[in-house]
DNA sequence: GGATTGTGTATTTTT
DNA sequence: TACACAATCC
C-alpha cells in the first residue's frame, strides 16, 4: 500500500530540517506550552519558527501577536529571522522587549496613572539623582543610607510588583528604620513631579493599568490571540504578573527558556516563574528539546556532570550525535599573570593552527579579571576585545550630550539641567543651584522657569546671575533654531556652542580623544531620526552602541555577557573557591546562589563548541592583597571521563595539596617589574598631544576676553606664537598654550 | 567655587 | 591596590 505523494508545500518551508521534538513545538496547538531547550538545542530557531507557522497557517494575523525578549538585540534578531522565514514584514506586532512594550502600553494611557503622554524615562544617572534627593529632604543621614542602596530597594520592589502601598511590612525593618515605604512614595512622588518613569515603572504602571482598568486588560486580552516569551527563566514577578493578565482569556502563551541558564536572580529573575510554569497554566504542553546541536561529546558531559549537581531544575538530559571531541582540559597556574601567559599562550597555538581569533573566547566571573589578559594581549600583541563595560549610551559623554539636547526640546527637565548647568563650568556651582532649588520648591515651577526669573532680581551674586542669564539665552537661540535643522546640525551646534566639545578638547586625558569620537558617533548616529523627540525616545530604550562586529580579534568577557554567544574555543578562567563561586554571593544568597553560580559554570562551558579549556590559579591578588586560592568546588564536579588535567591531577577532590607540591613546574614569580605600564602611560600622553588642536592653529587677538578651564576668566595681554600671555581675573597673569584657551 | 585630603568600599547587567 | 565620593580647607 503506498502512501499518497505529499506534496510539497511552499507556504511550509519554514519546518523545513526541524527534529521531531521542534517540529512538536512549532505546530503544538493553542494553549500555554513550555518549551523547555537546553544550551545549543535551536530554542530561537524554534521561538522564530513558531510565530512564523502561526502567521503562515493564518492562526493569528501580525497585529494579533505579542512576543517579549529581554534585549534589544534578541528582539531585533527575532524580527529579522521572522522576516526571512514568512518572506514579509512583522509591520503591526508587537515585537519588542517588555519595557518596550510597557513604554508602548503606557504612551496610549498615561493619563490614566498620572502622567502626561509625552513623559520621559530617566537613565540610571538620573534615578540616582532622584534617590538621593529624596534621601536629603527626608534628612536622613547619606552615609547611612545611601542613595544607591534605596534605589536598588526600589528596584528590587518594583521587580515585585510592588507600588508603595503594597510593599508587605517585613519588607521594610532593613531601611532606614523602617521607613522604605515613605521614601519609596517620595520618589515616586517626585517622578511623578516630573513628569517621569524609571524603568521599574514602564512595567508597574503597566501593570497598574490592567488591573485598574478592566476595560483595558479585556482590550489587550482580545487584541493579543498569540503571547510568545523568549528567555523566560528570566522574568521578574513583574513580568510575570504582567503575562498572566494577558494571556488569562485564551491562554495562548508559549514560554522558551531554560532553567539550567537562569542567571539573574541578582536583579529580580525567579527561576520559580519557570519551574512553576506547569501550576500557573494548568494542562500546559511541556516541550524538551535535549539534542544539542553545538558542543562535542566530552563538552556536554562534562556540562551535564555539574549541572547535575543542582537540585532547583526541570532536569533535561543533552545529547548529541556529534563527536566526542577533545576533553574538557584543566589547568592550574601559579597566579593569574600566569594564567593569562598560559591562556594567550594557547591561543597563538590555536592562531598558529589557522583558528580564527573570532573563534576563541576568554570568560571570566568579574570585571577585574579581564585586566591580566589585557596586559598579556597587549604584550604579545594579539588583537583582542573587551566585550560588556560601559555602553554607549551610558558613557558620561553620551550622557551628558543628550542631557543638552533634552532641555532644548523639554524646557523643564530639571535634572538635564543639573546635569549640564555647569559642565562645562560656567560658574554656576552648588550655591547658586542651592538657592534656585529652593526658589523653585517655593513656586512649585521647574528649575528653568525659576531660573529665568531669579536672574531679573538680586538674589545671586552679580557673576552667578550674569553665567546663568548667557546660559538661558543660548538655550532660547537654540530652541528658536530646533525646527530649521536636522537632528544632527542641531547636536553639532549645540555641543559646540555650549563649549561641550572644547572642554573635552582641552581636558589632558587619554580618553579625551575616544569621548570627542563617541559625540562624533552620536551625532552620526541622529543622522536616522527625523526630529530630536524620536531620538530621545529611542535613546531612552536602546542600548547598543555601534559595536564594530566582524573584526578577526579574542573576545574576552564576564560569563553573563557571554550567554547566548558560541565560540568553538573558551577559556573560563579564575576557578577560584571565593571568585568563582563568588564568596559574595554565598555569604548573601546560601546554597541558591550557589547553584546560581554552579549555572553560571554550565553557562561558560556549554558556549563552547569544539574545545574548552578551565583555569585556576593558586594565588591571586584581590584588593591588592595576595591571597592563596583554593581550587573551585565546580572542578571535582565535572566527571573524569570528560576531562584532561594538566600539571597534575586537582580532579579527585580539588584540596590545593592534592595539587602536589605547589606545581611544581611553576615557580612563584608574582613580583615582578612593569615595563607595561610605562608604555602605558607613555602612549598615552601621545593621544593628549594627538588630540590637542595644532599650536597657533587658532586666532587669537591681544585685548580679546577668554576662558580657561583652570584659570578662568581673562584677558589676553600678549602672543608670542602658540603661548598666550593672559591676565586672569582670579588667578593673575599666567602664560598659556592657546588650546587650552576658549573664546569667552 | 575649587583644590585637597581623607574615608570607605570593592560581582554579575539589562532596560 | 585603586577609585569614587564627601568633608575640609583655602
């Protein structure tokens, strides 16, 4: 009996080459589904492929589609691979990560918690400002209670859910004596004051709207037939609450994640959202997808081997038809310098061999661990990159520019105007800020407005009032210009007029040049906006900044800026007992955080695909202490089978003697000189003087009144070529080089 | 208002 | 050790 010839379907192309457990996932019917998929088991290729199956097969339109990551990037990529698959645009969904979609949510309805549509987003700066503010007037003592930690309070609350009034009372006996509530309120007050929104709220105030307003959720309820999460282990109870409203009529909601890569926990993720997934959504489809299609044979096992360890978990077994491949190897080094000449050391091997450096990663647990790498590719001379850091959008620079440029679009943006008021200095310092504060908490005006009335009366000193009075103006020449340019002419003007862009010209720096690049950026990057209002908006949301991708260079970066990437080579160094796992986070977090950490671990050694190298030194300095280490806990964890121990056998159990004697092919060496850090410097001061403006390249003219960023006000009395002969007002006659002088 | 000295702290990071 | 921040001095 033969079967009737399938035919070939086109609109069905995007099934194409999925197993059977994916293909179970892409067409499941509607209904909550979990799709639990390890590391490298394709959970995006399944997430993307099933919101284009529900789109091809008609089951939902675009407009009716909901879909949350957590990145910008992630949601961008799902875009475009969505595109690519149902061959159209995703023009109309809701595609986007949840603070997006809050922004969106809450842009339709401000009104209705408070706020105007037209509401700003306050960056991290500008949060910090706020708390400390509130800490002040509530005279509290700030060394005590500092800012940061009532911030990060009101953080970890609102990742709850929790507005002011619904922060449980046990909750409160840590901070400031009880009164967590109050200045939770107070800050939300002054937000409010403001007309604006940190990110928590993007989420609350979303949340606020849906229960308050039955109406409303009912209208998102209909509107949204299909919910797809990406990264689901990493919710907060805010996130969480917010999908369950949503997906409480038809229950249409596919989760991805995995809980062996929850990570987060440290800024609000509960596992427990994605353990508990199947009790939340009764009669849901859980969905595993266990074969990998990254890592070797001896990699999975031995990942597998040390998540096992951990009780907290959905439990999925990986497997792989691929090859075994080489075994995890383990070495151990005498200190971290050590470390690193073996790691780059290793990878010349690799280069040598014809590997790609693109291919090779180093994954440390902290920051300060990259510094010892650095200072060895930068030795050896091989390229390299530290991924993470500050981003764009968060360098001072990039910071303070679009302070500029939001008081010229909104006039009463007090804290852009704290910001930028005196930077460059103008002479207007905390005093004078002083008293507008409190004239402006008087009249219950922004600090502009105020501003602008204080300079017609006495109430500054004569030079305090006359700076603050040219700064108004120039903020009206430019407002009055905003409509007849382009986004970008504006910034231009803007950064160069205010005397942004000459402060950091003169400022005697290494970085001062990479600051005057990142403006440069910025402006280049306004060129795709049509007004300053949609930057603005975009700024306050999108983080990345143009990460120049595609370069032949090492990656090096911490373990949580590496999940979701693959590197045929990794090196996961410092597997230290007290670096990793961090003592800190057992101190505060217990054995949960231990198996945090044990999943960080998982994370690290499932990003590689052919090979995996794991480190550890014996002795390294922290704080500027040497300290003796103790091998990490996570080594005895990985299973014999899968691994090759170099110098010795730490495996058994890894007690620093079983090491033998202190290796003893690797003699102490930890003091030793720093020809590096001359260079250093030495390179340096020849970016100041590449970044200075030619000498005598700026015409200046006897009598002419200028500004120095030291000195201050002054005249210019002689020239004799490049050096100027200056009598300052404050500082008396001085001579100096003519770039380091402005126009005043 | 700005420079100087002293003190305290020290993971992980996205929006 | 190194850095940021606040108190202190000029």
């Amino acid at each position: 009996m033969s079967l009737p010839p399938i035919e070939p379907v086109e609109p069905m192309a995007h099934l194409a080459g999925l197993n059977p457990e994916q293909l179970a996932a892409v067409t499941a019917p509607d209904g909550p589904l979990l799709v639990l998929a390890g590391a490298g088991t394709g959970k995006t290729r399944v997430l993307t492929c099933r919101l284009a199956h529900l789109l091809v097969t008609g089951r939902v339109r675009p407009g009716e589609v909901l879909a949350v990551t957590f990145t910008n990037k992630a949601a961008r990529e799902m875009a475009e691979r969505v595109e690519r698959l149902i061959d159209r645009s995703v023009q109309g969904m809701w595609l986007g990560t949840f603070h997006a979609m809050g922004v969106r949510m809450l842009r339709a309805h401000a009104e209705l918690v408070g706020l105007e549509p037209s509401f700003t987003i306050l960056d991290t700066d500008d949060q910090l400002r706020l708390s400390k503010q509130v800490i002040q007037a509530a005279g509290l003592d700030e060394r005590r209670w500092p800012a940061r930690g009532l911030l990060a309070l009101i953080q970890r609350w609102k990742d709850k859910g929790w507005t002011p009034e619904r922060v449980p009372e046990a909750e409160l006996s840590d901070f400031a004596l009880g009164r967590g509530r109050e200045l939770y309120a107070a800050y939300q007050e002054r937000l409010r004051t403001l007309n604006a929104c940190d990110f928590g709220d993007l989420l609350l105030h979303g949340l606020e709207l849906l229960t308050a307003r039955p109406e409303l959720l009912e209208r998102y309820q209909r509107r949204f037939r299909a919910i797809l999460v990406d990264e689901y282990q990493d919710t907060n109870v805010a996130q969480y609450l917010w999908l369950r409203l949503l997906a409480q009529g038809h229950r249409n909601i596919t989760c991805v994640g995995d809980d062996d890569q929850s990570i987060y926990s440290w800024r609000g993720a509960e596992v427990g959202n994605i353990l508990r997934f199947e009790q939340d959504f009764p009669g849901a489809s859980v969905i595993r997808l266990e074969r990998n299609y990254r890592s070797t044979g001896h990699i999975l096992g031995a990942a597998a081997g040390l998540i096992a360890h951990n009780r907290a978990r959905h439990g999925k077994t990986l497997w792989t038809e691929g090859e075994a491949g080489e075994p995890v190897r383990v070495a151990g080094l005498w200190d971290e310098e050590e470390e690193a000449r073996w790691v780059v050391q290793e990878i010349e091997a690799l280069q040598r061999r014809g590997e790609p450096l693109a291919s090779i990663a180093v994954l440390v647990r902290a920051g300060f661990q990259t510094r010892a790498f650095e200072e060895r590719f930068i030795q050896t001379g091989l390229p390299y990159r530290v991924v993470g850091g500050p981003r764009f959008y968060e360098r001072q620079e990039i910071r303070d520019a679009i302070a500029y440029l939001r008081l010229v679009v909104q006039p009463d943006d007090d804290l852009a105007f704290e910001r930028i008021v005196n930077l460059p200095r103008r002479g207007i310092g905390e005093a004078a800020l002083k008293t507008l504060h409190g004239a402006a908490r008087g009249s219950g005006r922004s600090l502009v407005r105020t501003a602008r009335e204080l300079v017609l009366t006495d109430e500054l000193p004569a030079r305090t009032r006359g700076a603050l009075a040219r700064f108004l103006d120039q903020l009206d020449r430019w407002r009055g210009v905003l409509g007849e340019r382009s986004p970008r002419a504006m910034a231009e003007l803007v950064l160069e007029e205010s005397g942004y862009v000459a402060m950091w010209q003169a400022e005697r720096t290494p970085d001062a040049q990479g600051r005057l690049d990142n403006l440069k950026e910025l402006a280049e990057a306004l060129e795709e906006f049509e007004g300053l209002g949609s930057f603005l908006e975009h700024v306050a949301l999108v983080v990345d900044g143009a990460a120049e991708a595609g370069a032949d260079v090492v990656s090096v970066m911490t373990l949580h800026g590496a999940k979701g990437l693959e590197f045929d080579t990794v090196f996961l160094a410092g597997w230290e007992e007290g670096l990793f796992p961090s003592q800190r986070a057992l101190d505060e977090g217990g054995a949960r955080a231990l198996e945090e950490e044990r999943r960080l671990a998982y994370v690290g050694l499932t990003r590689a695909r052919r090979r995996c190298a794991v480190s550890f030194a014996a002795n390294r300095r922290l704080y500027g202490q040497w300290t003796t280490a103790v091998p990490s806990r996570f080594l005895a964890e990985l299973p014999a089978e899968h691994v090759e121990v170099l110098h010795r056998s730490p495996r058994a159990r890894p007690d620093w003697e079983l090491l033998g004697d202190p290796l003893p092919a690797l003699r102490p060496a930890p003091f030793r000189t720093r020809r590096l850090a001359a260079d250093r410097v030495l390179e340096g001061r020849a970016e100041i003087l590449a970044s200075r403006p030619p000498a005598g390249s700026r015409t200046f003219r006897v009598g002419e009144r200028i500004f120095h960023d030291k000195f201050g006000y002054g005249r210019i009395e002689a020239i004799d070529g490049d050096k100027l002969e200056i009598a300052f007002e404050k500082a008396g006659r001085k001579k100096v080089v003519d770039s380091f002088v402005d126009p005043a």
